[in-house]
C-alpha cells in the first residue's frame, strides 16, 4: 500500500515536472522577450507588467544578454528553430542580417496600424533591403555625446568648450589638477567606435563625407576621414592610466562615481547615470569642430526595433505586444523611465539632458559604420572596432586602420574594389 | 549457449557503440564533409569542392585572420611548455624530495585545475582591471607602480596575460604527473648513484631525466591539444573577437565567430567555418598519432 | 644528504610562495564576496569591516543561481551515470570476451581519444536541431556521455583485463546469468576504475562552457558555467555581487575537492599517469 502511495506520488511529481500545468489547466499564453539591455531591465519589467494587467492571459518575461554576445546568441537561437517570441532587433544592417533569412516576421500597417505615424526616416532602420518590407517597430534614436561633470567642472572654473583647442585645454586643465579628464577607455572594441562617432563627423565633413562614402564615391583611405580618426589619438593623455584595459563597466563605474570629469558615449547612458548616482549633476555637449562658429556634427542613429520571431506558436499574443510598444503612451513611458529618445512620434521630453541632445540633432549625421556599412560580414563595424584598438594602442597609424576597414569591406562593397 | 553469449555481447556492446556512433563519429565525418558544401546560413546548398578552402586562403581579411590565430596558438603552446611545465617539473623535483607538507603541497597545487575556466577567466579579468584591479594597486603598494599597466588591453602583453592565467589554473596538472613519473624511478638507482658521489644535479639529469621522458611526451601532447583547442579563457576574458585588435585571436575563436556570427551581425559562414575545423582536425590528430607513436616507441626502448 | 638539508629552507620558500600564488586569488575573492562595492574598490586587501551576506542572498535568489546549480547537477550527474553505465558493459565485452572484431571495436573507440568532438559543432549543432533536441538538457547530456566514452571504455577495458580468468568461468559454472556475472561478480572487482572514471569526467563536463553556449539558450536552463556569463552581464558594474557569485560557483566543487582530494588527483590525471 505505502509503495503504492509512493510510486502514484512519484508518478505525479513526474508527470508535473515534464507536462507543466498548461496541459492541465488554462494557462496564460506565456511569451519570452530577449534584449541586450541588461541595465533597462527594470523599466521593461515595468513595463511588462502594465502591459499584462491589461492582457491577463499574457505572460512576458524579459531577458537581457550581454551586449556583446547577443548577436551571436540571437543567431544561434533562431536558426536552431527557436529563439525568443519577441525580439529586440537592431537596426538597418544589424536587422537585415536576421531579416533577410526569414527568421524575423515581417509587419504590415494592417497588423501594427500605429506604424504609420512613424517618420520615414525611423522606419528606415527597421526596413530590409532585400524585400523593402518593414520587420519592426523602432524603439529608440540614439545620439552620440560627450557627458561631463558639473560639479567638477565648477571646481575648476570649467566652462563647456566650444571649440577643439578649448576642449584639450580643458583637458590638460583636469589633469593637471589631478583629476582623471576622460573616463574612456579600449577594452571593448565598442566604446572606441562610439568615441569615433563623437570625434570624428567634425573633421571628416559629416553628412556630406557619409553620401560619398556610401555612393562608393570614396572609401575609408580619404584622408579627410584618417585625419579625422587621428583627432581621437589627442585624446589618449586624458583618458585613464592604462585606457586599454579600461571596459565599459570600468568606463561608466568611473564617471558614476565622480572619478573621471567627462564620458564619450551615446544618449542611451542618461538614465543608467541618474538611476545609479542621484548625486550626479551631469551636462551634454556635442564634440567641439575645429571652430567656434561651427554648429558641430552629431552622430545619431535608430537605435533597433522590436520585433517578432517568424516561428512563434503565439503570433496574436506577439502582436499584441509589438502594438502596446508602437503606442504613445508606451514611448512616454520609455522616455520618461529610462531618459532615451523613444522613436514613437509625439513624445514629449521632459529629461534636461535629453531636451538638450535633442537640440544637437538639428545637425544629425547618421553613425557611420551602424548605418551604413553593417549589410554583410566583415562588417565595417567589425573592422573599425578591431584596428582602433590597435590605433590607440599605437601599433596601426590612422593611415592603417582606413587602409584596414576598406580592404575588408571590398569583399562584399564592389565600388570598394580596386580602389 | 553460443548464440545467448553472441546476445549477451550485443547487449553489453550496443548502448556504447550507438551512443558513440551518433554523436562523435557521425558528427565528425560530417565536419570533414561539410567544409566540402556551399552553404547559406544553416541550409546545406550543393556540393562545392575546395572553395570553402579558396575563400579561406585568398578572401581578405580571412587569410590574415587564419594565420594570427594560428601563430597565436604556437605562442600560447611555447609559452605554456616554458612557463607552465617548467615551473611543474621544477615543483614536481621538489616534492619528489618528500619535503615538510608534501600532501598538503601536491594538494593545493592541484586545486585550480578544479575550478571552471569561466570563474577563472572572469576573477582575473576582475584583478587586472586597470583602474579597480587590486594586482596594479598592489603594485602600487608596493612600490613597483611603474609596472603597472593595462595587462589585458595591451597588444604586447594581453596575449601573455592570458596564457598565465591559463598556467595559473593547470600548473598543478603537469606538476602531479611529472611527480608520478619521478616516483616510479626505482629508489635503488637513485641510491647507487648517490653513493658512487654523484650529485644531486647529476642524479636529476643523467637518472631522473631520461626516466622522465614518457611524462613529457604525454605532457607535451596534452599541452600541444590544449593550446590548439584554446577557446574558454580567451572568450571569457577578452570576448569572441579576440581583443584588443585580434591580438588574442586563436583559432578556437575564429572558427565559433565564422561559423555562429561575429559580435555586430549574426551572420554565419558554416562552410568556411568547416573549413577552419577541418584544418585545425588534421593538424590536432596528425600530431596526437605522431605522438602517441612517438610514446610507444621510447616506452618500448626503456622497457 | 647533508646537501638536502642545506637546501629544504629554499625548497620549502618556493612551495609556500607556490602556495600562496595558488591560494592568495581564491582567498581575495572569498572575503571580497562580503564586503560592498565600495570597499572592493578602496581597500581591496584589507577583511570586510562588516562580515555580510547581503551579495550572496542576493545572487542566490536574484541571479537563479539555485536554479543553474541544478541544471549543472542533472546534467553532470545524468552524463556520468550513462557513461559508467555505457562504458563498464562494453568495456566488460572488450576486456573479458574473445570475439571477431573486438580488436577493432577497442580501437574504434579508443580513436575518440584523439578526436577533438569540439571541431564537430556544427553538424552536432545541425544534428540536435533535426533531433529537436536543441535547447533542452538531453543534447548536453548525450554530447557528454559519447565523447566520454572513449576514456571510459579505455580506463574500464584495461581494469576488465587484469581480474583472473576463473572468476567468470567459475560463476558461469555455477550458473549464474551472464548478467548477474557482470553486475554482481565483475562490477564491484572494478569499483576503483569506476571511481576514477568518474572523476575524469565529472569534473570537465561539470565545467564545460562550449556546448551550452551553442546548444542551451533558455536562461532556466543555463548550466552553472553559461549562467554565470549571463550573470556577469546582468550585474557588471556592481563588483561585490560578481565577487559573491565567483565565490559561490566555485564552492561546490572546491568542496568537494576538500573532502575527496587524492581521489580527485587521480582521477584527473588518470589519462596521463599509468596505475
């Protein structure tokens, strides 16, 4: 009788174990969500939860990867059949690359009406360039800045530079009071291609320099987008003893913590700065031109979209969610919670610094490589990234690394070829 | 009864034979055969002959990428032999000798190997962080400051970094075996050596050492397949492309980025990807045969 | 032997320094588990002013390390039970029975020796996905089980070869099935190969890295190892909580290191070291 007892209670310990409770009862449909925002976590949760108020039988969860990883987790994930049911996506050539070969479904004005309030221009980034059809509901434009200390910046007298030569007297200036002037660092091949999109557009002629080098005009050998790589290497006395072992938690760990005066890096920091230091008095600044009576060059780009795996079981329920993200009350949300430009039109910004960056893009460029040059591998990213690193490392000269990213790209760029 | 005993012998062998068939010959000869096909991400697309092999020699920056991973594999392998195996031979020398503590010794040498290569990886990247990591604050402290430098993020030195961590965490795996093997020299040659006056360093070299030599020709051959498999520590530590500028790219690395996606992109390039494991597969079985022969013939001499 | 004396205070420097340099890191990261970020970073070597458990419950419970710690022990202890299981039955076939081709078995799979199984990912990876077992637990166990067979059956055949002779026939004669034979006569004669065999792959398959990375992409069924890169992820810039996390994916194997120490030893080294 007991082993009976015991057998039937094993028996049922299994069978719950393998069949989870959907096969027994109603069961909300449950969705998974991945992203490679682990510090936005919380919002998203927030998020979700308003979202599954009003949608009882949805359940989402969130899960965050780390950003340097996730493409590839993303590609193995989906061409192994699986993946999540909704998918933060990047944009133009980081979407294409899921887009193309089918893995992402392809949304029309019918299923997500709310599109068609979207600029042109945000759309963009979320439209494959093999079929023209759109893959997502952009989330997010991001702009390349320069953050800096405000309490420091008062200590010494500081005022925000308005042109080159001010901004290294700047620098100089901090260093020579002991203070770390720039918290950038070169482990992550990243955050140097960041610190290219704020340097550079200023020197290498912004939009018009982008047209040329996309038309295949031009490649990445012009001297005016070497010398303008160039300007970065200026910068390495101000970043922080042993800059090349510097990553990006170092990076922001330095400039949260009142460590380093100023940060070079994008829009999307605004929020992560404010929820983890609410001491920290901190202002925006776009990169300083040569002169003062230049309107300087900001990069800016749609950030990425969200979107849906072609093979969901749960395409209605996927749906419904995309709709919520492409809805106003969402994007303020996401701009008021995280202090990131949502790419939802009529967001009203009510961040300082964000209300500030949002003056920069009347003079926007997009972000070279990620708008551009990111439609197959090598990407232009991929190779920027890696020769920076060895640029600020100083074992490639500017010369080389525009050498480098145009012999890589020739593979796949024809106009490239034989130039 | 001879038909229950062949029944009896299919039972005990088929598990194994299945199991083994499956998933390693199966997925092996199919290695060797994909690097033959075009393919377009996962999809396998007709027969394509050596152009896998074409791309990878003559498609920039592919060529270059192949032979910086592979010196960079010779380099973890030379520095390992020199750094990691020396040091284990020499303590291994030494707990021969029975010291004080011997087992407690031998004990914690060997506890690293334990430990995952991920919490490895990911502790010392913690400690050489330039700006929080305590070995520059230490140094520091110390008043060697001036050394104190960016260990990771450096070119020159990111690729040396790494291998001593990798030393850190198997020193104690050569040490356990070169102590075997000195132990199983036979006390009486020792001893007669001894009295005919001869000393300690002449006990080491002309006794200890040729002795020895089926250890190192293990030792050698397991470092030799470490080395050319290496791909935990690197990916940890400094991620899938190999940082700062490719510097420490080894074939491991090179081989998962082409075949599931660089960093930026998830594109995958599954036959040139075959093409890489195909490459690093005959060289890692060429030498483990030769090896191995190598090994039989000299235990064969001694014996 | 007056020369040994004169040296063992050298000897015995270098062993301790060895030591140190072993211990010094395990150490540092144990009591930097208890201290809050802020201290890691100013007073990285000095104890914790306050001895707190704060990051550990926080890992415990925030970063599902529970949860990856089961996944690592189902699917280690699921390996290693087929392995033994797979490898003591053919390596008993092999080691105690003449027939046609089991030369050629033997050989067959010591080749899995030198086969490295990592080069074939991708037709595994292909191969998991037309089995539908991709991103489940199965796909980690059955990679783990087959390519540890090879030393398995290698470690066990050897130890089959070494019992006498008589032992079998003279079961055989009393009549025993050919199975009680196995499992009550050879089995326990072979419980030190057993041991060892468990431990060389306890502890690989414990740690491995590379195929959940490819094959597990759900977080609740991350192994320990994958799990902790996503928890590097998740907690970055808040250096107590990694430390805490360090600490504690490594405390079940350095534990058990603790206790079972010499069998460890062996076994690890079991494919270098004769006996």
């Amino acid at each position: 009788m007991m082993r009976r007892l015991c057998t039937a209670l094993i028996a049922v310990a299994l069978f719950a174990t393998f069949f989870p409770a959907s096969v027994l009862g109603q069961e909300p449909v449950k969705l998974t969500f991945w992203s490679w925002r682990t510090e936005d976590k919380w919002v998203y949760d927030r998020m979700i939860r308003l979202f599954q108020t009003r949608n009882p039988g949805i359940k989402i969860e969130f899960i965050p990867f780390r950003a340097p990883e996730y493409a590839t987790i993303l590609s193995t994930g989906l061409t192994a059949g699986r993946g999540p049911d909704i998918i933060h996506l990047r944009a133009y050539g980081g979407l294409e690359t899921f887009a193309a070969p089918g893995f992402i479904a392809p949304l029309d004005f019918e299923q997500v009406p709310e599109l068609k309030r979207f600029p042109l221009q945000t759309i963009a980034g979320a439209r494959s360039r093999k079929d023209g059809r759109i893959y997502g509901v952009p989330f997010a434009t991001q702009t390349l800045v320069i953050f800096y200390n405000k309490k420091i910046f008062a200590q010494h007298n500081l005022t925000v530079p308005k042109t080159w030569d001010q901004f290294l007297t700047v620098m100089r200036t901090l260093k020579d009071k002991g203070v770390v002037p720039l918290a950038n660092g070169g482990k992550e091949g990243w955050t140097l291609e960041v610190l290219s999109g704020v340097i550079a557009p200023n020197f290498y002629g912004g939009t018009t320099f982008f047209e040329a080098v996309t038309r295949g005009q031009t490649t990445f050998r012009e001297p005016a987008y070497t010398n303008a790589l160039a300007k970065m290497l200026e910068l390495r006395p101000y970043m922080p003893t042993g800059f090349m072992g510097v990553d990006y938690a170092t990076m922001q760990q330095m400039f949260i913590n009142e460590q380093a005066a100023m940060f070079i890096g994008g829009s999307w920091e605004i929020g992560f700065f404010k929820a983890q230091n609410k001491n920290l008095e901190f202002g925006v600044f776009a990169a300083p031109p040569e002169r003062a009576d230049q309107i300087p060059w900001v990069s800016s780009y749609a950030d990425g979209n969200y979107g849906i795996n072609a093979k969901t079981p749960h395409m209605e329920a996927a749906l419904k969610f995309i709709r919520f993200t492409a809805t106003l009350e969402f994007g303020q949300m996401f701009t008021d919670l995280l202090a990131q430009m949502s790419a939802v039109p009529g967001v009203v910004v009510r961040n300082p610094q964000l209300q500030q960056v949002q003056a920069m893009n009347r003079k926007a460029t997009p972000y070279i490589m990620l708008v551009g040059f990111r439609w197959q591998a090598p990407t232009g990213s991929t190779l920027l990234q890696s020769a920076l690193q060895g640029m600020m490392a100083g074992t490639l000269t500017p010369a080389q690394v525009g050498e480098e990213v145009t012999r890589g790209l020739s593979s796949w760029i024809d106009a490239f070829r034989g130039r | 009864m001879r038909a229950g005993r062949r029944l009896w012998l299919a039972i005990f062998l088929a598990p194994a034979v299945v199991l083994f068939a499956a998933f390693v010959t199966y997925p092996i000869l199919s290695a060797l055969a994909y690097s033959l096909y075009s393919w377009e991400g996962i999809g396998r697309r007709g027969f394509a002959g050596l152009a896998n092999f074409i791309r990878l020699f003559t498609t920039f920056p592919y060529p270059r990428l192949l032979v910086g991973a592979f010196w960079h594999n010779v380099v973890v392998f030379g520095l390992t032999m020199l750094i990691q195996n020396i040091t284990g031979l020499a303590l291994a020398l030494i707990l021969a000798r029975n010291p004080w503590g011997a087992r407690a010794y031998r004990a914690i040498f060997f506890l690293p190997v334990t430990l995952s290569l991920v919490i490895v990886g990911f502790l010392w990247g913690l400690f050489l962080n330039p700006v929080f990591g305590v070995i520059n604050k230490t140094l520091g402290m110390v008043g060697l400051g001036a050394l104190a430098r960016a260990w990771l993020g450096e070119p020159e030195t990111a690729l040396i970094t790494l291998t001593l961590i990798n030393a850190w965490r198997w020193v104690g795996f050569p040490t356990i075996v070169f102590l075997a093997g000195i132990n199983a020299v036979p006390e009486d040659y020792l001893e007669a050596a001894r009295l005919d006056g001869a000393s300690e360093w002449d006990v080491t070299r002309r006794i200890i050492f040729p002795l020895l030599a089926p250890a190192v020709t293990i030792i050698v051959i397991l470092t030799f397949i470490g080395s050319f498999n290496w791909f935990e520590l690197p990916y940890v530590v400094q991620g899938v492309s190999g940082a700062p500028n490719r510097a420490t790219d080894v074939l491991g690395l090179l081989f998962y980025r082409t075949a599931f996606g660089e960093v930026d992109t998830g594109l995958q390039d599954i036959g040139v990807g075959s093409a890489i494991a195909v490459l690093m597969f005959l060289m890692l079985v060429t030498v483990s045969t030769v090896g191995a022969v190598f090994l039989r013939r000299r235990e064969v001499e001694m014996g | 032997m007056s020369g040994r004396s004169r040296w063992t205070p050298l000897l015995q420097a270098i062993l301790i320094a060895n030591a140190f340099l072993v211990l010094a890191p395990m150490v540092f990261m144990g009591l930097s588990a208890f201290k809050t970020t802020r201290e890691i970073f100013q007073h990285p070597l000095g104890l914790p002013t306050v001895w707190s458990l704060d990051n550990f419950s926080r890992v415990w419970v925030d970063a599902r390390f529970a949860l990856y710690i089961q996944n690592s022990v189902i699917v280690t202890a699921a390996s290693v039970a087929i392995i033994l299981f797979c490898g003591a039955m053919a390596g008993y076939a092999l080691g105690r029975f003449r027939f046609r081709g089991n030369d050629f078995l033997y050989l067959y799979f010591l080749s899995g020796l030198m086969l490295p199984i990592r080069l074939a990912i991708i037709p595994l990876f292909i191969l998991m996905r037309n089995l539908n077992l991709l991103d489940t637990l199965w796909s980690l166990i059955l990679i783990y089980a087959a390519s540890g067979l090879p030393s398995a059956i290698f470690i066990l055949t050897g130890f089959f070869r070494t019992l006498p002779a008589d032992l079998d026939s003279a079961a055989r004669i009393d009549g025993a099935s050919e199975w009680t034979i196995f499992t009550r006569v050879m089995l326990p004669l072979v419980r030190p190969a057993l041991v060892i065999v468990t431990v060389y792959n306890l502890i690989p398959i414990w740690n491995d890295f590379f195929f959940p990375l490819v094959f597990i992409q759900s977080d609740h069924l991350k192994t320990l190892p994958l799990g902790m890169t996503a928890f590097f992820g998740q907690y970055y810039t808040d250096w107590a909580t990694l430390f805490a996390g360090l600490t504690l994916a490594a405390v079940p194997v350095v534990a058990l290191y603790v206790v079972l120490s010499q069998h460890f030893i062996r076994g690890l080294t079991a494919g270098a070291v004769k006996g």
